[in-house]
C-alpha cells in the first residue's frame, strides 16, 4: 500500500458529514460507496488545487453520466480577451499500491471533450444539465471574442498517463491554448503539508546590499536561474503565498512566453529583462566576512513576487540542460518583525502584485472597513470570514468573497459585474462595493438574498424559467427593490441594525413571493428586448450574454 495515497483517502473519508450530505443532494448520489468515494476525491482534489470554499467547489464538480469524461470545471475572471479554464478528469481505483497509469482512454475522452464543448457553433447533444449551463455560458463568452485558455487537469491515485497517450496529446491542435498537467495523490500530499514552514539556503552570485531598517532586513542579489528552479523542484508550491500560489493555480501556471524565449535566446541577458524575485522571511543570516557569493540561510520563506518566473523556471529546466550562471535573475529578501509579519506579507504581496490579477481578498483581510464588518455582523449574531481558512465555513456564515458579489449586485447595482469580474471586487471595484456607508445590516441581508437566488439558480424547478439559471445577481437586485418597497423605506441604504430584525423577518416571510415578482420583472424586461416568444428563439449563449449586460438593468430600472 503506497503510503501518501492511504493518506489522502483517509482525507476523503474524514469529511466532514454537512459537506457529504451537501454532495449527496446537490449531485444526486446513490449509495454505491465507490461511487461516493470517487465524488469526495473529486472534492477533495478540486478544492486543495484550486483553494475554493465549499459551495464554489461543489459547484464545480459536473460528473455524473453524459459529462464528455468531465468531472469537474472552473471558469476563473476574464483577462484582458483571456478566458482561464481549468478542466478536470479523475479516475480513482480503490487499489492503493498507486501503479496504475492515467488511462489512454481518459486522455481521448478529455481531448474529445476540448474539441467539441469549447467550440460555441457545435449544437451539444446529450449532456448532463450542470455541464451545459457551465458550457453555455463559456460558450456565450467565447462568442464575445474570449479566447479560452485551458488547464486540462488529469487527476488520479496511481501513475502519470503512458507514452501512447502522450503522443495523442503531442499530436492534438490544441496546445497553443491548452496546458496539460497530472494531479495525483503525491501533489495533494504536498499540497496538504502546504502550511509547513520553508527553511532554505538562497546560493547568491557576486556581491549584494545587506542593510537594517525599521526593525526590519534587506538583502539585494542575484541567483543563478537553475538554483531558483532547484529551490522550486526541492521545496514546490509551499514557498509560494498563498495567494499567489491560487493566483498561478486558477491561471494553469502556463508558461510566460517571454521568459521562456528568453531562456532560450539571451539567457545570459536574463536579469536584465525580468522584474526579478521578492521573497520575505521571518529571518536571515550569512557570513558577512565573505566578500561576495554569499549563502543566505533563512528561516520561514515565502515568495511573494515572482511566482510566475519561479515556475516557468522550473518548468523550463525540467526538459533542458542547466544554463550557465550567467543566467540570473535578481532578488529581493525582505526580513520582517514577528509582531507585523502576516501584515506586512499581505501588504508587500499587495503592493508588489498590483498590476497583477492575484486574489486580493486575504490582501485586504485587515482593512479598517474589514475590520468592521467582521465586529459589526458578529454583534448580529453571524460570523464573518475576511480571509479564507482552514476552518471550515458553516452554511450560515458569510464570507468577505459572497458578501462582495451580493453587495455589488443589490447596493451598487451592478449586477453584470458581480458574476463576471469577481477578480475586481477586491481591486478595481473594493471601494465602491466596501464603501464608508455600508454596514452589517445590509450585507447580512444582501447575502441572505444572494444565496436564496444562488440556490434557486443551482436546484432549479420544472416550473423556472430558463434565464433562472443565469440570473442569480439581476434577481438579488430586484428581489431587494421588492423588500424595500415592503418596508416603505427610500433605499436599501436605510436599513441598519435598528430595523434589522423587522428587515429580516419580512424577508425570510415573502421571499418566494419576492423571487416570483423578481422573476416576472426580468420575464417581461427580456421580451422588451427581444419579443414574448425569446424563450423559444434565442439560444442558450444569447441568453447567458444578456446578463453581462447592462442595457437590461435600465429596462428593469424602467419597470415600476
């Protein structure tokens, strides 16, 4: 029995009985206890990789008959006309001695699967429902001239996948867009020893700049490109932030077409075209009797600029010779007190990725209004998450990420921006969403709201109509202008904690009625804007694309 593989599955079988019982309903299982093993694998795979909350990992997870050998998709934020998507296909055996290759098999179902789902003017056939409304949607945004860049993940318990299925996909088209990688039980190993200190040698060439400030220590040099990528092979993801390690992982980490012509034509010339390494640590020390070439042994590392080359370097020198140490790239060691480490981390990350779409939401954990928020909704009686944690998040509490979506959509009114441009919330969008005049109040109920259309969204009924399905943010909004008018209040502005309670019980009272007049609102908005028979003639894609814009919400905003 392969020791890191029994690991892993008393992992999956040691979730917790709320997450088994939320797969069971929202995927319909059975009993068959392989079958619901695979499942918690898949769960327990796509949320240690891709370092989402519950409800984000479940609904991911698409398996389940007529799926094209998907078990599990993610559409991460568009950048620029970029549209990242990581793909999954596992293949979990209950034989633990972990010798079984990735089957040939599941690389032509997932090569198929990239050839047919991903091209938006072939009519999808027999496909389980929770894949095409994810498909759709892709489709519709592919349509509007996103180019999709695919991570294609293949997960299992054993073995890499065999030469012969390496050479079907060396012989596809589709690698310009498509990054291949294999997940199995020894990188979930890994990614679980994640939260494990990093103490490392850092070998500098020629001299540096060592200097003490502000109770904190720099060090300024140079590394040779191959020590870095050993530093990445020995130590792997657990010397990224983990924000920049979720960042890379949602992006399919592929390879930055600069660097790696770089490394192939002027690696010598390397230092000079890359913005180099900013690496922090608790402490460091070197023989500074030594006049150059300097061995910087620190203590608790992390990178947290400079992700994106430290793997691309790794990557590259995986399939070529060393380079000489010409070849370097500068770095940047930063010290930092204990008392402000994890401040300064979040601040120095921010600081040094802010022209980079990274997740900002831990980056913005200890804001003041952050702060405030957390104080405010526990005094209501809710707990507040600023940060993503390993404690498990309860099905009442309400996350700094949920809360953005359902404020953006309800308060600021934007809901075409709530569902599409979530790596903005905590950037471009965090003062218009986390203004000086929102309080615990209204993003307790805005919440409240947003999940009620969540959930209606994901269990949809024979009776919703078809747009329910991709109209979660526009119904919160005009399900909170229905609550408003109820408590004869000007705004949603107006409630505070003085009325929370009187808010809360009309709500949790009328929501269904709430939800049915929402869903009228945007009935009628849509035949505006096409005619009464939309449902019958305009596709999916269409109708998925209208919610990304904005014309409709100046329709609804025309309804009285």
């Amino acid at each position: 029995m392969n020791f890191t593989a029994s690991i892993i599955e008393q992992q999956i079988l040691g979730l917790d009985d709320e997450t088994k019982q939320m797969l069971h309903d929202d995927l319909k299982l059975g009993t068959d206890e392989n079958k619901l093993k695979s499942i918690y694998f898949i769960y327990y795979s796509v949320k240690a990789l891709l370092d989402l909350d519950r409800e984000e990992t479940i609904e991911c997870i698409v398996d389940g008959g007529q799926d094209f050998g998907v078990d599990a998709i993610y559409v991460s934020s568009p950048e620029e006309s970029e549209l990242p998507i990581t793909l999954i296909q596992a293949k979990y055996t209950q034989n633990l001695e972990a010798t079984s290759n990735f089957p040939e098999t599941g690389i032509k179902e997932m090569l198929n699967a990239l050839r047919y789902l991903f091209d938006p003017y072939i009519k999808l056939e027999a496909v389980n429902e929770r894949l095409r409304t994810q498909i759709e949607q892709i489709r519709s945004m592919i349509r509007d001239g996103y180019i999709p860049k695919i991570r294609a993940i293949a997960l299992n318990n054993g073995l890499k996948w065999n030469e012969a299925a390496q050479e079907q996909i060396d012989l596809s088209p589709f690698n310009q867009q498509v990054t291949w990688e294999h997940v199995n039980h020894d990188t979930l190993f890994n990614l679980l020893k994640s939260t494990e200190k990093v103490d490392a040698d850092l070998p500098l060439i020629g001299k540096a700049i060592v200097e003490d400030m502000n109770f904190s220590r720099v060090c300024i040099g140079r590394m040779s490109v191959n020590k870095v990528a050993a530093l990445i092979n020995q130590h792997g993801d657990r010397l990224l932030e983990r924000n920049v390690r979720r960042y890379l992982g949602l992006q399919g980490n592929r390879v930055n077409n600069d660097i790696h012509a770089t490394l192939e034509r002027e690696p010598d010339n390397f230092y000079f075209f890359n913005n180099g390494l900013t690496l922090v640590c608790k402490s460091f020390n070197y023989n500074a009797l030594q006049q150059d070439n300097f061995t910087i042994k620190t203590k608790d590392l992390q990178i947290v600029n400079g992700g994106q080359t430290s793997m691309t370097l790794h990557r590259y020198l995986q399939t070529h010779d060393a380079l000489s140490d010409n070849a370097s790239v500068l770095v940047r060691i930063y010290a930092l007190p204990d008392e402000q480490y994890e401040n300064y981390v979040n601040k120095i990350t921010h600081a040094t990725n802010n022209q980079n779409p990274v997740d900002l939401k831990d980056l913005r954990a200890n804001d003041e209004k952050q702060l405030q928020l957390e104080e405010g909704i526990k005094g209501l009686g809710y707990t507040y998450h600023r940060k993503r944690s390993t404690v498990t998040v309860r099905p009442g509490d309400i996350t700094s990420g949920s809360a953005a979506e359902a404020i953006l959509s309800i308060i600021v009114q934007l809901p075409h921006q709530a569902k599409f441009k979530t790596s903005e919330h905590f950037g471009k969008f965090y003062d218009k969403i986390f203004s000086n005049e929102l309080n615990a109040a209204q993003t307790i109920i805005a919440v409240q709201i947003y999940r009620f259309t969540e959930t209606r969204r994901k269990k949809l009924l024979d009776t919703d109509k078809l747009f329910v399905r991709y109209a979660s943010c526009f119904l919160s909004m005009q399900i909170a202008k229905k609550l408003v008018m109820s408590l004869g209040l000007t705004s949603f502005k107006d409630i505070n904690h003085r009325n929370f309670n009187q808010v809360k019980e009309l709500l949790d009272t009328h929501i269904d009625n709430y939800f049915t007049m929402a869903v009228n609102d945007i009935d009628n908005a849509l035949k505006n804007l096409y005619n009464s028979s939309y449902e019958t003639e305009i596709s999916l894609q269409q109708l998925s694309a209208t919610f990304r814009r904005a014309d409709l919400i100046e329709l609804l905003n025309k309804q009285v």
